[in-house]
C-alpha cells in the first residue's frame, strides 16, 4: 500500500512537465499544504488523467494492489477564485473534483488489478 494525494508538489520532477502541459487546477497556482507547496491535478482533463495514469503505472507495475488516498481534496476551497479547471475552461465544484480524485484511483486500480484495495480518509475537520 502507498499514500498518494491529488497534489503534486513544486520541487516533485513530475510538476514542471504537468504545469507546462496544462494538467493542473488553477493553471498550476500551488497552495501551501502540510507537505509544501502544490498544485491540484486537473482530473477533468482526459490527458491529464492518463498521464495521471501512467505516473501511477510506474508503481502499480512493481505489484503494489492499494493506495490510501488522502483527504487533500477539500483543500481545493483554498484555490482562488474558486478552483479552476483549464481544460473544462470553468469553474469546478470541490465535491466533483472529489469524486474525479477517488474515482480515478479506484477504477484504475481496480482495472489493473481486482483485488485492489483503496482506502481514503474522511475529513471530520478543515483549518
């Protein structure tokens, strides 16, 4: 099992190809989170999720069968204005992103392989 979020941080070797690609929320305006600074993954765009994908692929080829997905999906409120997604050119509702978030590791996952475990922890709080 691996942690995994829907950030991808500023000094990760992965940001630069995905700010510059279009593959973040906000135009890849990062926002400071308990583990630096990021930017979201635009999951409303279908090329981002796939390269989504094969970031993910890299793992999931080394036999890893379950994420847990943290709770940094409410954390798109901190975006202003309201989280933006380049490719949908709109704004987006947090609680759709969420559902993109989660959707797109289950499935994903699930697909690779059915056995799969994913586990997400429930935000009781927002500071």
């Amino acid at each position: 099992m691996l942690w995994a979020t829907s950030i991808i941080n500023d000094n990760c070797p992965n940001f630069k190809e995905a700010k510059e690609k279009g593959y973040l929320l906000n135009n890849g305006k990062t926002i400071h989170w308990w583990h630096g600074n990021g930017a979201f993954l635009d999951f409303f765009n279908p090329e981002a999720t796939k390269w989504w994908k094969s970031q993910m692929d890299k793992v999931l080829d080394m036999g890893i069968d379950a994420w847990k997905c943290d709770g940094t999906d409410p954390m798109t409120m901190l975006l202003r204005p309201w989280p933006y997604s380049p490719y949908k050119k709109r704004f987006i509702k947090p609680w759709d992103y969420s559902h993109l978030y989660y959707g797109t590791f289950y499935n994903y996952t699930k697909e690779r392989n059915p056995d799969a475990l994913i586990m997400a922890r429930p935000v009781d709080s927002f500071h």
